[in-house]
C-alpha cells in the first residue's frame, strides 16, 4: 500500500463506491466527496452518507446547486422526465461540463486536506456521450489541474476501460461484491440495491451483474 492520502468523487453508486474500495485497498489515508445539486433523490446523497460512515470514511459534501441554475434539466428538476438520447443526441440528463466541474472542485479539496491522488469512476467503454468522461480529457485536466495549483496530482480512473461486467468482477476481487451489490444506488427511480429493473440505469447494471455472475459460475 502506498502512503499517500486519496479523494474519492463518490455519489453511493455501483462505480464510485468500486472505487472506494479500490482506493481503500492502494492508499493509507481515503476520504471521500459528494456533490449536492439538488439530485432527483435526496436518498442519493443519504446512501452516499451511509456507505462513507460505514466504511469509516471522512465524507466531504459540496453544494452544487448553482448546477441549477445551468442547467434545468432531468437529474436536477422532477417535472422533467428522464429519457434516453436518441440517434446520438446526448441524454436528457445531460449537463455540459459537469464533470469538468466536479473534478476541478475535487482538486480544490486534495490540495487543501493534502492528497495526491483524486479518485474518479468515469469510463469510456459504456460511451454515454460525456466527452468530459473521456480519457483523453482526464489528462487533459490532470496537466491544468496541476498547473493551476503548482502541484503534482494524479487522476486515478479504474474503471476506464472496464465494462460493466469487469466492474462487478472489480468488485468482487476487492472483496465488495456483496456490499456493492446491496448497499449502491444506481437506479434514476431511486431504488437502492437490484433497483427497479426498469430504467437504462438498471438496465445497463442489472446486465453487467448477470453477465460477471454467469461467467463466475462457469470459472
Ligand atoms: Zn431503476
């Protein structure tokens, strides 16, 4: 294990909380930051409270509700309905440089507790149209990051190139397969673990978990 301290971006779902424990088992010192911008379930940020107290975590949660006022879209307004983009248009819950944002606001946090390393779930193998997801942006960043605070972080990206069946292979292999399984919310009906099995966010996960559990029987 290394002695540096990390800061995971975590929002208490299947990915983000994969990247706890990867982090958990790499590094002597974790904590963990939440951003709040009035998400569709208050329980998001409820479960990302519980996970991080569990695991013994120091949890940071950032206000983010001038996201708002950006963009007044579907994860932030409930009066309009989450739908999936269609002939490559961006999904409706799509908020422009979000995650640009969330990262920069991450590194604000890493400088001032003193960690290295800043922790961050995105993946470009499920290609939702993020281009700020991409790889080639998260060291774009990690170059201006450093840059702009005279310092030498290191983005750590897990899941880059994992699909959804390698995540829960992930998972599994830093002993949390069960915990991610039960204790995650991914699903946009904000139904914590199996979720509601109905929308592409339990659709997308439910898939991965039935692949990797078939392939486990088979090995
Ligand atoms: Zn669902």
């Amino acid at each position: 294990m290394k002695k540096e301290k990390a800061v995971v971006v975590f929002s208490g779902g299947q990915d983000s909380t994969t990247c706890l424990f990867w982090a958990l088992e790499r590094f002597a010192e974790v904590e963990a930051v939440t951003f709040d911008y009035n998400q569709r379930h208050r329980l998001e940020i409820e479960c990302a409270q519980n996970i991080a107290n569990e695991l013994g975590i120091k949890h940071h949660i950032l206000d983010m509700s001038l996201l708002n006022q950006l963009a007044p879209n579907a994860l932030t307004r409930n009066d309009i309905e989450v739908k999936d983009g269609e002939d490559g248009e961006l999904p409706s819950t799509f908020v422009p440089g979000r995650n640009l944002l969330f990262l920069s606001f991450a590194g604000v946090i890493a400088s001032q507790i003193g960690a290295k390393h800043i922790v961050t779930g995105v993946c470009e193998t499920d290609f939702s149209g993020y281009p700020d997801c991409r790889d080639v942006f998260i060291k774009s960043l990690n170059v201006t990051l450093n840059l702009s605070m005279d310092d030498s972080f290191v983005i750590d990206t897990p899941l880059m190139w994992l699909n959804k069946e390698e995540t829960w292979e992930l998972a599994d292999r830093l002993g949390a397969f069960e915990f991610v399984r039960e204790k995650t919310l991914t699903c946009y009906n904000g139904i914590i673990a199996d979720g509601c099995g109905e929308c592409p966010a339990c659709k997308l996960r439910q898939k991965g978990l039935v692949d990797y559990l078939s392939k486990r029987k088979e090995s």
